[in-house]
C-alpha cells in the first residue's frame, strides 16, 4: 500500500507587484465592464474570436 505524504498547503496572497491603487483601478474596469455588459454594449466573444483570427 502507499504511504500519503502530508502536502503542504499554501493559500494564495495579494500579487506582490500589485498596490493597493492598481487593485482599485482593475476593480473600477471590471465593474465598468459589467455594466456596459448589462446595456448590451461591447462585442460578442464569437466577435473577439473572429478579430483575433484575421490579425494572426
């Protein structure tokens, strides 16, 4: 029978590149993105896909 080891547990941490304005500034985008989601604005992902493709 094999012995389980005991793993080591690690819990991720704030990105230490990451200051406390940055996350501010990503959290504002992010829930900028949504509500121009929400309105029906932007591009479909079929959209971006497709975009994505023609420029390679």
């Amino acid at each position: 029978m094999a012995e389980k080891k005991n793993a080591e547990r690690v819990a991720p941490g704030p990105v230490p590149h990451q200051n406390g304005a940055e996350h501010v500034d990503a959290v504002t985008a992010i829930r900028r993105g949504l509500a121009q989601a929400k309105l029906g604005l932007g591009r479909s992902v079929a959209e971006v896909f497709s975009d994505l493709e023609r420029e390679s």
